[in-house]
C-alpha cells in the first residue's frame, strides 16, 4: 500500500492560493507518490496540519514534507496537535485540532 497524500487548493483572495493538506488515503496498486518529491522554489505557500495520534499516516510525512519546503524556501506553517484520529476534516469538537481552521485564515 502506498500513502498519497492529496493537497486540496484554497482561494484566499491573494495572488497565491494557498494549499491545505488534507488527510492522506492508503491506497493500494498504485505507483508510489510522494508529495514532498514535487516541490520546487515555485510551489505556492503551504499550511500543514496533522495530529500526532494519527495511526494510519505518522506526522513524520508532515515533517518530511515541511523540511522539503524550506530547502526550497517555500512559506509554510505546520501545527501538529498532540490529540485526534486521521480523517478530521474540519475537527471540529475534536478539541485543540480545531483550532486549525482559524490558524488557516489569511
């Protein structure tokens, strides 16, 4: 099984959109992806969460793919909140995870 990880772009008014990295997908028979392996100096700014609790996808992916962005001076913001499952979506009642939403505001 391979993780995938799938950015879902956000219009935040600005001359760069922003990307929110959503929760990952194991999914299987596929060629292995890796967000992190295209990344370039022009990718758009990145706002990253995860929660340290996540069984499924380790916060290592987030780390990973945070360290990529700064090699290649991308602007990028990461929050992993020590509490909650993989999949939250928005989070919200899943305690400090939903404070997400408002570190993503512009």
């Amino acid at each position: 099984m391979t993780a995938i990880q799938a950015p879902v772009f956000i219009d935040n008014g600005d001359s760069d959109p922003m990307i929110l990295l959503r929760c990952s997908h194991l999914l299987a028979g596929l060629i292995p992806t890796s967000l992190d392996s295209l990344v370039t100096r022009e990718a758009p700014p990145f706002f990253l969460w995860h929660t340290a609790e996540d069984v499924y996808v380790p916060p290592e992916h987030t780390y990973r793919l945070a360290s990529v962005l700064a090699a290649h001076e991308v602007p990028h913001t990461v929050h992993v909140f020590p509490h909650g499952p993989h999949s939250l979506g928005p989070a919200e009642g899943a305690g400090q995870a939903a404070a997400w939403t408002r570190f993503a505001e512009p």
